[in-house]
C-alpha cells in the first residue's frame, strides 16, 4: 500500500507554477517536497551554497584534531588546559555561527 494514497489536483496559473518551482529549486526540494512542508508548517530555508558542506567537513576536522590535541595534552600535561578550553570554544562558536548563517 502507497504510504500517502490521498492524491489532489491542483490547477494554476503560469505565473504560479513559474513562482512555486523558483520557491522549490530555491529551498532545494521538489516540488511535492516543498508543498508537504508547507502544508505541514515547515519553516522553509533556502539551499545552503555549494562549499557549505566543504567548510562543514574542514570544520569537522578542526574539531576533531582539537579533540586529539586535547587528549594527549591531558596526559602529557605539555599544554595549559585554560588555553586548551579557549581553542574549543572557539571551535564551538565557530561551528554555531556556520550553522545558524545557513
């Protein structure tokens, strides 16, 4: 059985159908897509750019060789765990700023 077996028809206008597949391409859904969310109160949010998802996983890497960083200066003692938190905030402030800009 279809998972949504409630099918409806909708007729519009070329300057609608021309305006709801802009919104769709720019939220980076399909059309059926974007029309459930807004259905269903979806905040829609535009499609981040491209290199969005390069500076996620340069970011991530960041945050991990930090968290590496901070388990041999925890056991070796070398590095001043105050500065050691500051690096991490930062890395954490950092990582919300990208997210909340896109």
């Amino acid at each position: 059985m279809r998972r949504r077996p409630n099918r409806i028809g909708v007729w519009l206008s070329d300057a609608e159908y021309r305006y709801l597949k802009q919104q769709s391409e720019f939220s980076g859904l399909g059309m059926e897509a974007f029309i459930r969310s807004l259905i269903m109160g979806t905040e829609i949010r535009p499609r981040p750019p491209e290199q969005y998802a390069a500076l996620l996983r340069q970011l991530s890497g960041i945050g991990t060789n930090l968290n590496q960083l901070a388990h041999i200066a925890n056991a070796s003692k070398a590095v001043n765990a105050d500065q050691l938190g500051e690096a991490e905030e930062l890395a954490r402030q950092a990582w919300r700023l990208l997210k909340e800009a896109f």
